[in-house]
C-alpha cells in the first residue's frame, strides 16, 4: 500500500532543488527559485493524471475536506450525510465547518449505501461525502445521480484511494470537488499533504484563496495581492510537495504492483466457501491498497482476524474493534468530548450521536476484514503469507 516502501533518489533529488535554492514557499521568489514550482508541478501533474480541471495542494487530508467544504458553500445550519465508515477526519471536518454531519448506513461496498443516502436527505442537507474507502470505490454514479435529482451537493472524501476509477473515470472528479490525502501511510505520500480537485473554476479559486487568507495569487508582490474572502493557512510547505512530486510520478508502478499482488491472494481465498469478498462496482478500477473480506458471523470474523494475527499475517484490520475507523468506538463524537464548544452545539436540537443506532453498518463492519497490500513483498513472501492465510482459512 503505502508509497513511502519505495523512497528512493527520485525523492532525494526533488527535495534537494528545493534545499538549493533554499525556497521552501511554494508562492513568490520568483527570481531565486530557480524555476523549481514543485507544488505547481504537483498541482498540473495530478490534473493530468486524472483528466480533471482543477487541483489545488495543501496541508492534509482533512484541510482538503475542510477546503472543499468552504469552497463548495457548506456551513453553519447544513446538514452533511456521511459515512459511518471512515476516519474520523471526514466528520471533524463537517463539524469544524458549523454543519452537521449525518449519517447513513454503508452497504456491502464498505461505503454509504445510496438508498439510505436517499432516506437521510432532509430540507436540511447540503452536501453528501461518500467516502471511497480502502482504496477502492462507492457506488458513485448512483450517488451523483440522487445528489443531482434532489439538489445537492456531492463531495468525494478519495483520500484513501487515489488512482481508483470508476468505469475508467478518476474517483474523487465525479463531484462538486474530491478530496486526496498524501499523509504517511496513504498510497502516495508528502509526508503530510492533501489535495481538492474540481472541474469548477469557482470551487478551485475559492479554494486556492481559502487555503491561503484569502491570497488571490495574482502578481508577484504577496503584500499587495487583494483578498477577496476571508480564509486560514492550510498551505503546503515545498519540501513536502517535493516528496508527492516524485511519488506521483510512481503512481502507474504503485497500481500495477498492488493489483498483481492483490489478485493472487484474492483467487487463494476465494477457493473458501465461508468468504465472501466486499462488493466493488467497478472491479477493474480498484487501487487494490487494502482486500477486504467478510466472514459468515461476528464471534468467527474476530476469530479469524486473531488467528490470521497470531499466524504472522500482519496488516490485517477488524474495523469493527478499531478506534478510529468505524462509528462503534467514537466516544468522543458520541458524548461530544469538545476543546471548545461547536456551532452546532448552538442548534436547539443537535444530534445525540450517543444514542445514534445503525445496526446495518454494524451487521456489515462486524463481518469485515481489510488486509492491506504492500508494495515490498517478493514473490516468495507473497506465497508464504497466501499459505499461512488458507492454514487459518482451514481451521476456522
Ligand atoms: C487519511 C484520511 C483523511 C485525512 O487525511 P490526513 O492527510 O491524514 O489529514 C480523511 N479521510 C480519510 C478517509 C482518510 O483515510
């Protein structure tokens, strides 16, 4: 999964036009840098790839969703129906916003089931964020299709699958605007970035200008440029960009490894009767980070997940138990464990996620495992594990 297994010179060279110039402001300087714009680059590279307008670089993951928020008008009093599938990023950055995040039961594609999208629409609802999760898609064309009918507007959370397609097109370019994460563990890295993507010129200038005070970028004198809303710092530093640039350019490689490595495992596994593999709508457009498998109960996926554990399969996730990925274990979200209090703490009646039920997702997350797939397993460690896998498989 994670591109930083494959660091190499390619990194190194572009962090070190970066150290030699000594420009590490991805704006401005323009006489002294050199020509090195590696954030710009990063920018142009990423619309190429995925044949999409607009890309706009910064911070995180998070700052991109709370970019594409802004920019696409979400705020205080909306209601934004989300995934109860997720990191945590994609409801603390609905929260930070002023909205309120609603969510709606995922389905055995691990992400939101549209039919629960469409019942949780309310006069209320701005936007929906489906998350793409664990590399691979939602049912997205069923999603923008409900978004489009009733008005809404649709933000794509593609973090944790960057390089995914559906029916040949990019995930995270079907929306209002997508959001990409390049923190350490994702499929590229920046070390800590992120990215919105658009096909909207409005939603991209708004972000580039939200991202940064306000900054319009125009003209070469950052103290005379106007500032035509008001915004924050979530910009991204050059040396970080520098590290995504190469990374980007290993996109293709990382794919291809993930799929053959991926597939071979899958047809191992799907010689056991007892799993069932996640639903994807469009298999040949999985990023292939993560497989993801479900088991005919709850007490024998946590049996499997432990036995494949204590077999030395390593990398396994039972999202169910995991503090950080799944809604069961979110107790700070469900006493509303602030820093300080939220706009929607001001609404007469804000949810009580505490009492929130969705035992749908539960009868789904309570089945599932995710194996991730790495990118540095020779074929003999990839035959190893495929047989410590059906060892457990057997015994279960
Ligand atoms: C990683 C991740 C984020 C946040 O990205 P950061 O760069 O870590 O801030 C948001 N949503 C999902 C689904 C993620 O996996």
């Amino acid at each position: 999964m994670p591109g930083f297994e494959i660091f190499g010179d390619e990194e190194r060279k572009e962090v070190l036009d970066v150290l030699d110039t000594g420009i590490l402001f991805r704006y401005n300087f323009d006489q002294v840098r050199s020509g090195h714009w590696k954030a710009g680059s990063f920018e142009k590279e990423l619309t190429e790839k995925l044949d999409v307008g607009y890309c706009h670089l910064c911070s995180s993951g998070t700052a991109a969703l709370s970019i594409a928020l802004a920019s696409c008008g979400i705020g205080a009093g909306d209601e934004v129906i989300v995934p109860p599938f997720t990191f945590v990023a994609t409801f603390e950055a609905v929260l930070l916003a002023g909205a309120t995040p609603v969510f709606a039961d995922i389905d055995e594609t691990l992400c939101l089931n549209p039919e629960a999208v469409k019942k949780a629409i309310s006069p209320k609802t701005k936007a929906v964020v489906p998350v793409h999760m664990c590399g691979a898609m939602a049912q997205i064309d069923r999603l923008k299709n409900i978004c489009d009918r009733k008005g809404v507007t649709l933000i794509e959370d593609a973090c944790q699958s960057l390089g995914s397609t559906f029916e040949g097109k990019a995930i995270g370019s079907f929306g209002k605007a997508g959001c990409f994460s390049f923190d350490f563990v994702k499929t590229i890295t920046c070390a800590e970035g992120g990215a919105v993507i658009s096909n909207y010129e409005a939603v991209y200038k708004t972000a580039d200008a939200y991202s940064d005070h306000g900054h319009d970028h125009i003209g070469n004198d950052r103290g005379l440029e106007d500032h035509l809303i008001l915004g924050g710092n979530y910009r991204i530093s050059e040396l970080n960009a520098a590290v995504g640039l190469a990374q980007l350019r290993k996109l293709d490689k990382i794919l291809e490894l993930q799929r053959a490595n991926k597939k071979v495992i899958k047809d191992a596994m799907a010689a056991f009767p007892d799993v069932t593999f996640r639903k994807l709508p469009d298999e040949a457009g999985d990023s292939a980070t993560f497989l993801s498998f479900f088991m005919p109960d709850e007490d024998t996926t946590r049996a499997t997940a432990k036995a494949l554990s204590e077999a030395g399969v390593d990398g396994c996730f039972y999202w169910y138990d995991n503090n950080w990925h799944y809604i069961r274990q979110w107790g700070h979200l469900k006493k509303m464990a602030v820093a300080a209090r939220l706009p929607m703490m001001l609404l007469d009646n804000f949810p009580d996620y505490g009492r929130l039920e969705l035992p749908a997702s539960d009868a789904i997350m309570g089945r599932a495992i995710s194996m991730q797939i790495k990118l540095s397993w020779s074929q003999e460690a990839i035959e190893q594990r495929i047989e410590k896998i059906c060892g457990v498989l057997k015994s279960i």
